[in-house]
DNA sequence: CGTTGGATCTTCT
DNA sequence: GAAGATCCAACGC
C-alpha cells in the first residue's frame, strides 16, 4: 500500500493515466475517518482539443483555472447543482489534462459511507456514479478542489493490482453528447466484470 | 420494464 | 438567465 508519486500524474498522455487509475484505490481521510474504494471506471478529459473537457480552446476561468495546475492534484466541481464530481488533474503545468472517476468499489469505511448515502446495506449503487460515489467519500466540491494528493485527505494509492491491456473494456463517455464529434471517442475505461461500475450507456 | 422530469445552485453568457 | 461530465423517484405501459 503505497501513494502513487506525483511523477504518475505527470505523464503526457492522459489516456494511459486514466487506464493505469484502474485498480487503483481512492482514499479519503474526512471527519478523521478513512474511506476508500477500488477505482473500476474511468473517463478521460484531453485538455484543450477536447470538446467535452471544461478547459476546451484553452478556456481559463475561476472554475478550470486549477486544470492548468501540475498534475497530482483534484478537481471537484458542482454538477447539476448538487453532485460533486472528483477528477485528477494530469499532465504538466497549462497543459489542462484530467480523468473524471466515474465508479469504485467500496472498500475501507462501508459503514461510514452507507451513513454518508443515507443507506442501509451494501449495494450497487453506493459507488457507481461519479456524483454518488464523492458522496459515499465524502468528497465536497467546495473543500476538496485543488487538492493536492500527495497529502493526507485525499489520495490515490496502488495496493499491488495491476490492471491488464486485456481487462479494459473501452467506450464512448457519457453525458457529453453535446461535444459533436468528440462525444463518440471511446475514452471512458472499465474493468471488464466489474460489478461495481456505472450502468449509464 | 423503460422513460420522464424534478431537484438545486454554480458558473458562464 | 440558461445550462450542466447526475441521480432517482414517479409514472406509464
């Protein structure tokens, strides 16, 4: 059990960081309780040439200013009004690079995330989604923006799975229909049979 | 079962 | 002032 270097994060293509986040673990350490749970999928965002990512044609505003920030650290933001949803920033300073998590499967901390979701057992839908699963963490758009994860509140570390070439299944992303042409790449990342992903798509 | 619309509020136009 | 990288309860079939 070891935190994933800053050096994971800082590598040129994204698409390989949102791949390799796949079995990963997601920990959260709020309210002095630790939470965490295996990342089962992922979404890719490429920075300025993409039409789905916030920082498309290199936009900068309050709200993206923290993409074109190092690699290694969070970027939560407020969708719909109510769901935090949780990405890493990548890539090198003002190259706007992050992968959205879309889904984990709930490891440290089930009860404290049952409480957090309002839950009384254990299911499917207490990670899967990218707007359930900051809940379950305990993840806030307003206090965890910016983060950096090498630090002790949020991070992400490798407890020795390794996710083959072989167990990925790739798809389009969801929810960017309007991003025309780019809405149909296939950089949203799964583990194949995982239980624990989202049903979207 | 599949589909629809409401919740809810920040961010950008 | 409108829309949004979502979720889920309530409906209709």
């Amino acid at each position: 059990m070891s935190k994933l270097p800053k050096s994971f994060y800082l590598k040129g293509n994204v698409l390989e960081v949102g791949k390799k986040l796949l079995g990963k673990f997601l920990c959260t350490k709020i309210d002095g309780t630790l939470t965490s749970g295996m990342i089962v999928e992922t979404e890719a965002y490429n920075g300025v040439s993409d039409k789905a990512s916030h920082a498309f044609g290199n936009r900068r505003t309050n709200r993206t200013e923290i993409m074109f920030a190092e690699g290694g650290v969070s970027y939560v933001y407020l969708c719909y009004g109510i769901y935090s949803l949780f990405n890493v920033v990548t890539n090198e300073k003002e190259i706007p690079h992050a992968v959205l998590i879309r889904a984990v499967e709930p490891i440290d901390g089930i009860e404290k995330m049952l409480l957090r979701r309002g839950k009384q057992k254990l299911e499917k839908n207490l990670t899967s989604g990218p707007g359930i699963l900051s809940q379950a963490l305990g993840i806030n758009f307003r206090r965890h923006n910016g983060l950096d994860l090498q630090k002790n509140e949020i991070w992400i570390e490798s407890r020795g799975v390794e996710i083959m070439e072989n167990e990925i299944v790739k798809s389009t992303r969801v929810g960017v229909d309007y991003a025309e042409e780019d809405a149909k790449l296939p950089w949203r990342f799964r583990i194949k049979n995982s239980k624990w992903t989202s049903k979207a798509k």
